[in-house]
C-alpha cells in the first residue's frame, strides 16, 4: 500500500522559519510534490524533487533523501498569507499522485 | 502555462439527482486525467484515473456505477455522481496530466457538492 505521513497540524510566528515533515512508503517512487492548500482552493504547485538533495525557490525550499523516504518543506520569512495546508505528494510508478493528508499551518503575529 | 477549466464551482442538488462535473484542458491535451474528492480538513483522495478513450480506472472502495468517468476527447473529462447521496457532498476536483505539461500535473479548480 501507499503510506505518506506528515504532521497534521503546524504553528509558527510570523517572520520566522519553519520545516515540515515528510515520510513516505510507496510502490515505486518518481518524485514528490509539494503543494499549498487554501480552503475551498486548488491546490498550488510548490516544488518538485526526484533526485536527493535541495531545491530553493524564493522563500520555499524543499529537501529529498530517497534512501531515507524523507522530505521536508521550508518556508522562510513567514507571512500570514503563508496560514494554508501544505500537502505532500509522491508520484508512483503508475504515474498517480498520492497525497499525505496535508498539514494545517497556522502563522500568528 | 497550461490551464484545466472545472465545471460548476458550486452545485447544489436533491438526494436521488445526478450531476456532471466537467474538467477541460484549455490549451494542451490531457492524455490523463485524475479525479481526486476531498473532504472538510482532509487530503485529496484519489478516486479513479482516466485516458482518453479508456475506462477509467477506479481505486478500491469507489463504486465506479456511482461515479461516472467519461475521457472522450483530449480535452475534456467529466465525472458525473449518479443518485447523489448527502455523503456525496464533498469538494471535486480533477488534474489533468500529459507530455504537454512534462507530465507534472494541472489542476481544476475544484467542485464543491452539497446533495440536500
């Protein structure tokens, strides 16, 4: 089966920096997404790792350890427009996205 | 960048009524198209994936003569929830996939059900 696990919710202060987690088990692997979540939204694409290691973008970075079924998110400078669910989504060898059930974070002043 | 239209944002039917929820993907072809439901403050659950001109493919536990999957055309998916139940109110949403989006994946906009 397909098991992706992060922590269901999150607080944080604005202005600082925080890391969410990411563990996975699935049946073949070929990449993982993150995704941010606005209640009543789409989800919007954050970052894409296949190969171990950081990717920055901006403010986001998301890290990848295979070996480890690892990721995290991590999210610098927070702003309150930052208060979303962020979503984990690992890519298996059918081509589906299999979603973790998502991390609520709240930014406070 | 390559856009997926959903269709309605917001629908309210009566128990016992069918409704038809359109994805199009308006400027690439979706040779994929996953259809995923979401519940209040929980993650998107895959329920089937579909090619065009295929059966969809259905995950275990979604009854798929409840949910209608048509991929008729590369652009355009519909999900059609037949004798629509309350426990059927939930947030639709498709994304579409193809060699035209390097295979990432483009999202709808979401449906959200309310069945009274």
């Amino acid at each position: 089966g397909q098991n992706i696990d992060q922590p269901t919710e999150m607080t944080a202060t604005e202005g600082a920096i925080v890391q969410i987690n990411c563990t996975y088990q699935t049946s073949g692997f070929n990449g993982l997404f993150w995704y941010q979540q606005h209640a009543g939204e789409a989800p919007t694409f954050l970052s894409y790792n296949v190969l171990d290691g950081l990717e920055e973008k901006g403010r986001f970075s998301s890290f990848l350890s295979r070996s480890k079924g690892y990721s995290y998110l991590l999210l610098k400078e927070l702003q309150m427009k930052d208060s979303a669910s962020y979503l984990c989504a690992v890519r298996v060898s059918t081509g589906k996205l299999i979603f973790g059930q998502g991390t609520t974070l709240q930014v406070k002043p | 960048g390559a856009v997926v239209s959903q269709h309605p944002s917001r629908v309210i039917c009566k128990s016992g009524t069918s409704v038809k929820i359109e994805c199009r993907s308006l400027d690439f072809q979706a040779t994929t198209m996953f259809w995923y439901r979401q519940f209040p403050k929980q993650s998107l659950m895959l329920m089937a994936t579909s090619n065009e001109g295929s059966k969809a493919t259905y995950e275990q536990g979604v009854e798929k003569d409840k949910f209608l999957i048509n991929h008729a055309s590369l652009t355009l998916s519909t999900l059609t929830v037949t004798s629509a139940h309350p426990e059927d109110s939930s947030f639709y949403i498709c994304s579409a996939s193809s060699p035209s989006n390097n295979y990432g994946y483009t999202f709808g906009s979401g449906t959200r059900l309310t069945v009274v």
